[in-house]
C-alpha cells in the first residue's frame, strides 16, 4: 500500500516547462508515476510531451483531477506555488525547491495547520514508493519493493542507504525525503506515524543529522507508543562544531543539536543506530530476520 | 548570516531602536581617536561572529585613548576563539542601573517565532534557562496575527515596572526589523536601563536568513568587512561548500548528509578529514575540477576521497570532471573514487579506461575511506 504516493497518485507538476522540472517530469512518468498535469503561468494551453500545461493549480484541478502537487519552482516564488497548491486542494504537495526565504515559510507552516493537505520539504528530493511512483529526484534505479520504510532529512546519504538495503534484497515501501530546511512540512514523527498505520511496512529507517531537534523529539514520540520497530542513523558525528552566535537557540531547544545527543535520545527509546550506511542495512537485516 | 555587533546596531539605529553612540575602529589609532571623540573614555569590544567576548577579553573598558590604542591592538593582534580580528567598536560608557536580556528568534519546531524576556539579563542567560526556565518568559507569535500588544504586556511583564514602557518601544520595533530585514536571531543580551531611565540595547547579535540575501543586496555588501578565507571564497564562488578543517584526508561529496557521513566513516577508519566540501546536486565536470583544486590546495592534504552517489549528478559527468581536474592540478597525492547511482557504471569506465596513476577505485564507501585513511598515513610514514 505504502504512504504518500503510489498507484492513486495524480501528479502535477508547478514549474514543469523549466529545465529540472521536464527532466524530472520524464524521469517520473518513465518510472510509472501518473503524470497528468503541469503548470506554468504564461504557458497555459502549451504542453510538455503530451501533458497538459495550465495556468494555475486550481485550473489543473479541476480538468485532470490531480491530487499530488511536486513543485520545482524557484526560490523567490516557491513559498506562493505551496500556498497555491494547499489551496487548490492538493493533498500532497511535494516542494523540491532549495533556498526558499525562512520567513515564508512560517507563512507557509502557518497556514498548512488549518488544512489537511501534506507538505513535504522543501529543499528535499522527493518521496518513492518503487514499484508504484516517484515523486521527486530521488534515483528509482537504486530502490526496489519491499517492506523497509524510510524517512531522511538528507538526500544522496539514504540513496546511499537504499543501495545498501537493495544489495541485500531489502526491498523498500516508501522512501520520503523531508528535507533540510529549518522549517518544513512533515517530520520524523508524522512519517513514524503514517508508516505506523501502513500494512505494508514492517520496520522504519530514521536518517537524521545534525541541527534541530527533530530526532530528539521522534525519539520522544517513539518511546510514548508502540510503533513498529525503528532503526536509525545520524550523520555528523565528526562534524566541525557549529559557531554559535546568540544563546537564544540553546535555551530555546534545551537540546545541543549534536549527533552523539541525538544518537543518544534514540537509542534510549530503544532504537538501534548505525555507525554507518552499510551498518543500517545490516542492523534491518538482523531484525527481519 | 550572522552580523557583526556594530552591523546589528547600524540595523538598529535604522529601526529607532536606541543604542550607544560608538565608531568603529580597524587600526590601534583609529581606537584612540575615537575614545577621543567619545569624551575619553570608552568601551572597545572585539567584533567576531561569535559569543562568550565578555568572559574571554573581547570587551575592555578603557580611560583613556591611550590604553583604548592598546587594548585595541592587542585584539587586533591575538584574534579571539583562533577568528581574526579586523575590527573593534569603541562605545561611549553609559551609568547603567539595571541589566534584562531578550529575544526574538525562529523556533525551527513550530515554525513560529518566538520571544524571549527576562530581568536578569548580562552573561550566564544560559545557565538560567538551565537552572530557573521560569525566570525566562517566552511568547510564542502565529506569523498569522503577527507580535500584538498583549504578546509585548506578556514579555515585558518579566521587568520592573519603570523599564517596561522603553523595553515594550524597542520590542515592537525588534519585531517590525526582524521581519523586514529576514532575520532569523535578534538578540539583545544585555538590553540596560540607564540611570536617567533610558532603555538601550547594549549588544546586538543578529543573523539574517541567507536565502533571504537575494532582495536585501545592502545587507549582503556587509560581508565584505568579514574576513575571509580566499579558498573558502573561491569555493563559495562556484557553488560549493567549503569548510577546512584539520586532518589529512581531502573529502569531497554530493549532498551534506553524505559529505557528514563521509568525514564519520573516515573517522572510523582512522583517517582525519582535511575539509567537508559538497559539490550539491547536478555538478558539472568544472565544478569537480574546481572541488579538487580547492582541496589539493591544502597542502596538509595526503589523499583525496571522491565519494558521490549520483541522483542528478551523473557518474560519467563526474569522472570526466576528475580527469579534467587532473590536467589542471597535477595531484602528488593519490585520489580515491568511489562511483554510484546514475550513470556511475559509465563513469567507472571512463576513469579505468584513462588509467589515470593517482586515481584509485573503490567499490565500496567503507572500503573508499579505509583506503584514503590508509594512503594518507602511510603517506605521513
């Protein structure tokens, strides 16, 4: 079944007449992704290797029925294509774009909490349930189907992960990248939740990194319910620390955003983390198994 | 980006937000003359992107120009935390009666802002909010209505009553700044009532929101009082991150998580990185001809590890890049390269077929780092 995408997905595509977004575009459809619009204001009536291009998201919407919205439009506009999306009604709207300005996304954040549409990202690469769909930039060529879940702040590093779990024949459900940015859509802990409730995954691979405090607040989740089993990974160990300017984000986390915290807050919520890619791949192993 | 003292409260000034009459100083005697100026005496503070100056000799309050000349000298001289020091704001001394300290920041959970006031303001704020959290007040603000009247009462609560009328004027304006300029920190640490009853800000840590540069260019041009490293800014150039560290092991990588990783199993395997650099996605052949100049130029650097998985980078784009880059740089040191994703069969073909005698491949990431860590100390042998 996987979560997300997968064979009900209508995809849209916000930005899909510019170079990444018709390659991607491509990329997805040839994968199996139902690609059944594009938007780009100003291109309206054009189309992109026979999918239609509309004006606006709304337009789309009502012609095609899309219901997954995947957005490759730059910075400076990438804050109002979300919005446009959400409020077109799209259910899951995927934001590949990096840089967007921090303060509109609050907006954005803000605005979602009203809604019940999904925003993954943005700056992320996307979500893949292989076998069914892709949305986004993550590589298809190294994923296959199975029962291993993933949810990653960081992109190349779970491509790194998946090709460990394919070579060892540990398919994968979904693979939902939720980006690096400071403020963003969904986290760790709505994808432990909708992998909670997915009958087709049976464990969940959490790759997080340095900063925030996202990992720690999954571990807290992860200990205050019976979730399927969890196996995680945390890049940055032997990261140079960061300079701290003000002390306001210290007091404002209570958590020093290293990776040996956040190993640490896992671990005590009976986690198992890797000390690398290839050890999350047999840590999964060991636990199918 | 995080903003120079003196470039906080130059932002400051431009909101009414009252802070002390200072000049920036950049020579021993620029310092002099400006606790001239400043009836002779003043404060000079070191300016560096980073905290702690008070409890590690950023910060001397001098009376006389002379001793201004030598205090000023002395931090330009000896840096501050291994930063160099370029420049010192000299400050007029103000009679201060009381010390708060307050906040204004993104909260990266909720993506809200969030505001932060307490009465005991000067150094430690952390070990209070450690100790006493109920000292601090924090006010969460919904972008959707904005900072409000009862969100400021709420704050300023935490000071005695003859301070709240100033601290409740330069909130509302902090406020109004933070969202015009893209900030993501304001922080005032110590925001002081004078004697006479003025409320000024004291200090200034700001840091503006770097994807947000692109419509503030005024504020982006004050990097240029920053001092930077040519290697870093050469990098930054062409669109990779750079950052050098001190190890032996030259890392370059698609993506940070993967970089990150990298450095972490090279650890592992007994290397030290030399630098984290991350080429980001779609990397053309220049760009990997440039990451390996950038890195060969560290001459600590005893081997080279090339770990990219490819989701839009092309293998084939990145070997071609590497034996690009060798023409162009002749390495003494050996390259490890470790290949996979999109085209990354083509590209292990090209980089055999050139039978380049630097370049080494490996199949594996753990197997790549073994071997860089191992050609590096063996190379220091």
């Amino acid at each position: 079944m996987s979560v997300l995408v997968g064979r009900d997905t209508r995809l849209l595509v916000q930005g899909i007449t510019g170079n990444e977004g018709t390659f991607h575009t491509r990329r997805n459809r040839d994968f199996g992704t139902n690609v059944v619009a594009g938007v780009t204001p100003g291109k309206g009536g054009q189309d992109v290797d026979g999918i239609p291009v509309f004006e606006t998201v709304a337009d789309a919407v009502r012609e095609t029925d899309a219901n997954t919205s995947m957005i490759f439009v730059p910075p400076r506009f990438a804050a109002d294509a979300i919005l446009e999306a959400v409020d077109a009604g799209i259910g899951v709207v995927v934001a590949i774009t990096e840089g967007i300005p921090v303060r509109e996304m609050a907006e954005v954040r803000a605005y979602l909490d009203a809604r019940s549409s999904v925003l993954v990202g943005p700056n992320c690469p996307g979500v893949i349930s292989p076998g069914e769909a892709n949305v986004g930039i993550i590589p298809g060529e190294v994923c296959m189907p199975g029962r291993v879940g993933l949810v990653s702040r960081s992109g190349t590093l779970v491509y790194q992960i998946v090709h460990e779990l394919t070579r060892r024949h540990l398919g994968q459900s979904t693979c939902i990248g939720i980006g690096g940015d400071p403020v963003h859509g969904m986290g760790f802990i709505d994808g432990l939740a909708m992998f909670s409730d997915d009958p087709d995954t049976e464990i969940v691979v959490m790759v997080g990194e340095i900063g925030g405090d996202d990992e720690e607040r999954a571990a807290a989740f992860i200990s205050e319910r019976a979730g399927k089993p969890v196996v995680g990974y945390i890049a940055g160990f032997t990261a140079p620390p960061g300079k701290r300017m003000g002390h306001a984000g210290a007091i404002v986390t209570g958590s020093s955003g290293t990776a040996q915290a956040k190993a640490e807050a896992l671990e005590a919520a009976g986690v198992k983390v890797a000390r690398t890619p290839t050890e999350v791949a047999e840590l999964v192993q060991v636990a199918l198994s | 980006m995080d903003l120079y003292e003196h470039q906080g409260k130059e932002l400051f000034a431009r909101y009414d937000i009252p802070v002390p009459r200072g000049i920036v100083a950049t020579t021993a005697e620029d310092a002099a003359r400006a606790t001239e100026e400043l009836g002779g005496r003043s404060v000079v503070k070191i300016q560096v992107q980073v905290g702690g100056r008070g409890k590690g000799g950023g910060v001397a309050l001098v009376d006389s120009p002379q001793r201004a000349a030598e205090e000023a000298e002395r931090m330009l001289r000896d840096g501050f935390k291994g930063m160099p020091v370029t420049r010192v704001l000299c400050e007029e001394l103000l009679p201060i009666a009381r010390e708060f300290y307050t906040s204004l920041l993104l909260d990266r959970s909720t993506g809200r802002y969030l505001a932060l006031m307490t009465a005991e303001g000067g150094v430690d704020i952390e070990e209070l909010a450690r100790t006493r959290p109920e000292a601090i007040r924090r006010v969460q603000v919904d972008p959707s209505i904005g900072m409000r009247p009862f969100h400021v009462r709420e704050l300023v609560a935490a000071l005695p009553s003859e301070s709240r009328q100033g601290a409740t004027d330069i909130i509302g304006k902090a406020y109004r700044m933070l969202l015009e300029v893209d900030a993501t920190l304001v922080e005032i640490n110590p925001l002081v009532q004078l004697e006479d009853g003025r409320v000024v800000a004291l200090d200034s840590k700001v840091t503006i929101d770097d994807s947000a540069l692109f419509r503030h260019p005024d504020i982006e041009s004050l990097r240029a009082a920053f001092p930077i490293d040519p290697v870093e800014a050469r990098a930054k150039e062409k669109g990779l991150q750079y950052v050098k560290l001190d190890g032996d092991v030259g890392i370059i990588g698609n993506g940070a998580g993967l970089v990150m990783s990298t450095l972490d199993v090279v650890a592992q395997a007994g290397g030290r990185a030399a630098n984290f650099l991350d080429v980001g996605g779609g990397a053309t052949a220049d760009q990997m001809a440039t990451s390996l100049e950038v890195v060969l130029s560290d001459p600590a650097v005893s081997s080279v590890l090339i770990n990219i998985f490819g989701g839009i980078t092309r293998g084939d784009l990145v070997a071609r890049g590497v034996l690009e880059a060798l023409e162009r740089v002749q390495p003494k040191v050996p390259i490890v390269v470790r290949l996979d994703g999109t085209n990354a069969a083509e590209g292990r073909k090209i980089l055999a077929e050139a039978q380049h005698p630097s370049i080494v491949s490996a199949p594996t990431m753990i197997e790549a780092a073994q071997l860089a860590a191992a050609l590096a100390s063996g190379a220091a042998a």
